[in-house]
C-alpha cells in the first residue's frame, strides 16, 4: 500500500514537471512569435523595401539600375551622385530643392541624418535653397519643428522617379542629381559627405 502511494506520488510529480515544460516551451514560443511580428511591424511603411548600404569602398556607384536615365556628373566635387540626363533643376520660390527620404528604423539613415539636417538648415537659412528630409515611416519632415504625419503626393512623386526599387536613404538634390545610400560611410567620413553635399548645391546654385 505503501509502495503504492509512492508511485502514485511519483507519478503526479513527473506529470507536473512534464506539463510545466510544456507550458514553458510554449510561453517562450509566443514570445519570440511576438517580436518577429512587433519587427516586422516597425519596419514597414511607404513602400520602403529596405536599406542600401554602401559597396566595399565606402562609395555608391555614380549610376544607379533602376530610375531616371543617368548621366556621370562632370562638376567638380560631384563624386557618388548621378545626374539626371536632360533634367530640369525643379525650384520652389526660385530655389532648387534638395530632398532625403529616409525611415527611423534605418541605420544608414540615422548616420547621415544630423549631418544632412544640419547642412541644409544653414543653406535653408540663407535663402539658398527648400529642403525636406521626410520620413517615410512616420511622414514627417525633420527640417522643420513641426511633426508632419504625412508626406505630399508631389514629394511621393519625386521619391518614386528618383528611387522606384523604394530603397533607403534616396537622396534627391534639385530633381538633377540623385543617389540611393550613403557615398561615404564605410570610412565613416561625415566630412566628405557634407563636403560633397556642398558641391552638388554649388553647381545647382550657380
């Protein structure tokens, strides 16, 4: 009898144990099944596909496959960007307007992101040229302190020419010269993509 009452005590441990690891494996299941969906829910938006990084150099290719017909830049200080062929510079009150199209969930985006703003502010400031950095995911546009939720249809119009694939960050200056990824940063130099921003404004300046 004794043995028994045991056994049967053994038994209700094992089953215990049994279906406490169960419920465990099933705990940790659903909680891996809701950050993949939470990831993938956070990396959506605007047609974006994805980011473009940078090739073994640290430099985007003057040419891209997809987009406007293109053309190697010839001003000087005009490196990573294409040039659009036979492209009208488009203007805003007589200003060329230089557009970037990024995501906050994209790390190549967030690199460049301060140095781009900051560049463009000062130009912005002086009456050189419109700028917009829109953020696809959230639609707002991070030159200004307002918070936007969406983008126009004509700024939507501008990424789709420039960037049908919808890759990450699209840089588009005056609707002439354009470039999908960062140019330099591989070698994390800042400094020369500011540098070279300020060469494409030059020439649309001019």
């Amino acid at each position: 009898m004794f043995m028994d009452e045991e056994k049967k005590t053994q038994n209700q441990q094992f089953l215990l144990g049994l279906f406490g690891g169960i419920a465990v494996v099933a705990v940790i299941a659903l909680i891996i099944l809701g950050i993949a969906f939470i990831n993938t829910s956070n990396n959506s938006g605007a047609a974006v596909k994805g980011e473009t990084a940078t090739d073994q150099q640290g430099q985007q290719p003057a040419t891209i496959a997809t987009g406007p017909e293109a053309i190697a830049p010839t001003a000087p200080g005009i490196i990573t960007f294409a040039e659009k062929k036979d492209a009208v510079v488009c203007q805003e009150d007589g200003q060329p307007v230089v557009y970037l199209f990024s995501t906050t969930w994209c790390s190549h985006c967030n690199w460049i992101k301060d140095t781009f703003d900051q560049t463009m502010a000062d130009y912005v400031k002086a009456g050189k040229i419109k700028a917009y950095h829109w953020e696809l995911d959230t639609g707002d546009n991070t030159l200004t302190s307002a918070k936007e939720t969406e983008m126009p249809a004509a700024a939507m119009a501008i990424y789709s020419e420039f960037n049908p694939d919808g890759s990450i960050p699209t840089f588009v200056f005056g609707c002439k010269y354009f470039r999908v990824g960062n140019g330099y940063e591989a070698q994390n130099d800042l400094a020369a993509e500011q540098a070279e921003f300020k060469a494409v404004i030059k020439d649309l300046i001019k």
